[in-house]
C-alpha cells in the first residue's frame, strides 16, 4: 500500500532535510530549541556517558501526545515500528568502557543508539541498538538491537527539561534515569568491579607502574580488601616486597598468608614486619589491635614502641593510652606522666592531660 505523509510531520521532515546540510556547511552555532547534553558515572573504574538532547516540556501533552504509547511507524525512514529515541534530534548514545550487565542482562563494551518504549499503565522497555548513529528513530531497525529488556516508570515531580542522571549508586551498580515531565524511566546497570579491577591491574603492571613497588603493593592490597584473586594477589606483593621489604609490604604478605590459610608463615612474616617498622608504623599498629579490641597485643606493641624510642612523648603517650582504654589505671597514670616529662609536641600533651584529669590524677 503506497505511504504518504500527515501534512503534521511535513514541518518536521522540511526542517530535518534542510538542516543537515546547513550544519555540514555552516558554522557552529547554539542549537535550540532541544541543547546538547552529556553525563557521565563511573561506577568502580567503569564509565558509563550518555550523549543526548534536551527538549521542554512548555506546557505540551507529553506522554501519548508528543511521544506516543508503544512503538509507532514512522512516517520517514525505515518504516518500521520505532520506539522514541529518548531524547531529540539525533540518537541519544549511551557508552559503556567495559561488560555491563543492563536490567541483568549482559550487553559487551561499547556505544549504543538509547530508545525507550512508554505504555499507558507506565510499564515501558529499555533498548540499546548497535546503530548509534542515526537520526531520531527513522531508521530503527529491531535487528540491530543488542538488548531490550522491561522496565518499569515511576512518577516524579515536574522536571521541565528532560534530565538524564545516575541514582543509588553502590560499589558495583547503579541506576540511569531518564526524568522529564513527571516520569522516570530507571535503567539498572551493575559491573562486576572486582573483576575489571584486578584485570585491569593486570595489564598496567605491564606498563610503567610495573616497574615500581607501589603498583605491585596497591594491586594485593586491593585484592586483598576485597578477598578476590589472592593466589595472585600473593604473586604481586612478593614482587613488591622483592623491591621494598617494609612493614607496609610485609604486612599486606602477612594478612594475604593468614586469609589463605597459612598462618604459621604469616605470623613470621608478621614479625619481620614488626622488626622492621618505623615509630609511626608501629605506633599506627597499635592502635590497629585496639580497634580489634586485642588490648594485649597493642600493649605489647606500644611497650615495643618505647622500648625503641624511649624518647618520643608520642610513643609513651600512646602506651599510657593503651592501658587506660584496658583499664588499667595505675600504668596509664605512670605512662602520661612519663610523656608529659618529655616536653610533648601540644597534641600530645593535651591528650596525655585529658587522660590524667579522665583518671583524677590532675
């Protein structure tokens, strides 16, 4: 059956076959009345950006009206049922730098053409089409979908121009959103981080950062952190501990042993680690098994740390503290006085006092 045209989308059709070729020859100039936007997230290391146009709501029927319920022939192009192009002027492109997995489904890096479907009882569908480069949805085609998967809208308050953001976010997933008018279309997108992220440590430590300590230490104790990848996690950090044997090296191989099971070899790395230490670093452990609630080893840690450097009020004001959080009044009281007899830096000293009138000692 011939097609014709609505004499309603000859305006339409006249200005984007007119326009085209003026912007190919033209200057830049503002685009109106629907401006360019963009938006990005990065969700563990993964970014995620959609490219799109802006119109208003002016006063319009928006839903059913200006965008159709359901998929609709398009009175140009392909002539296929489309979807709206969800946005205006060309596709609205979302980009993803690595596998995602979108309403659950799992859609590989990449730039898509982003359409979405609007039902009257407000259910909908989401689409990513591998044609990213097109004009609205003249030329929707269903068999260069890569994913269509049901979504359901929800209602807002009055969002005059329409809004792309990223909502509920957590360490592994997120939410696009669509809002304009008083709807929100949510889109679920989850990255399994973990994953990306030890590969891609993989592939940097190839490069320059594979050529100093530090990126070998970061990568196992990121792995680490996360309790992912700990065989490997082993491998990197003994090559960090191979360019620099610190506390801070042979602490993350004594806790990477101890999660896989070998606690005799972590415990005497461990103690290598203790032999090792500066002032600060032991200091810093201490308090560590404090926040473990393992109040006789920290003792043993602070005591350690005077033992070393019987001259830093720090160290025994960190003992002093040490017994008093035991409760063990009588040492706290010896060890803040021993710090505050070593003309203490004024940090050190207003703690030691607090404690002392804490223990009625002042």
């Amino acid at each position: 059956m011939k097609k014709t045209l609505s004499l309603r989308s000859i305006p339409v059709l006249f200005a984007v076959l007119i326009s085209v070729p003026a912007w190919a020859q033209g200057i830049t100039t503002p685009r109106t009345p629907s401006p360019a936007a963009a938006v990005s997230q990065t969700i563990g290391i993964s970014r995620v950006s959609v490219q799109y146009s802006r119109p208003s709501v002016k006063g319009r029927e928006i839903w059913g009206a200006l965008v159709p319920y359901g998929y609709n022939v398009q009175t140009f192009g392909a002539g296929n049922e489309a979807p709206w192009r969800a946005g205006a002027n060309e596709n609205t492109v979302i980009e993803f730098s690595h596998d995602v997995k979108v309403e659950g489904q799992p859609v590989p890096a990449g730039r898509y053409g982003l359409f979405f479907v609007v039902n009257k009882d407000d259910s909908g569908e989401v689409i990513l089409s591998k044609d990213s480069r097109s004009w609205g949805s003249f030329w929707y085609d269903p068999a260069r979908d890569q994913l269509r998967a049901k979504i359901q809208l929800r209602s807002i308050p009055h969002t005059e121009l329409l809004t792309y953001d990223f909502v509920n976010l957590t360490k592994n997933s997120g939410e696009l959103v669509l809002n304009w008018e008083k709807k929100q279309f949510p889109v679920r997108l989850e990255f399994a981080v973990d994953d990306i992220v030890l590969a891609n440590a993989a592939e940097e430590l190839k490069g320059p950062i594979g050529f100093n300590w530090q990126g070998y230490s970061t990568a196992a104790t990121y792995a680490l952190q996360n309790k992912v990848g700990l065989d490997q996690a082993l491998v990197w950090i003994d090559k960090a501990v191979a360019q620099n044997t610190s506390f801070a090296t042979l602490t993350v191989k004594a806790d990477l042993l101890r999660e896989t099971g070998k606690t005799a070899e972590s415990d005497k790395i461990r103690q290598k680690a203790i032999e090792v230490a500066t002032e600060a670093e032991l200091n810093q452990y201490g308090y560590q098994l404090i926040n473990e609630k393992r109040m006789d080893d920290a003792i043993k840690i602070m005591l350690m740390n005077t033992e070393r450097h019987p001259d830093s009020a720090n160290a025994w004001d960190s003992l002093g503290e040490s017994y008093a959080l035991k409760g063990d009044k009588e040492n706290a009281i010896r060890n803040f006085k021993k710090s505050l007899s070593l003309n203490p830096p004024a940090a050190v000293k207003a703690n030691s006092e607090k404690y002392l009138k804490q223990l009625g000692a002042m």
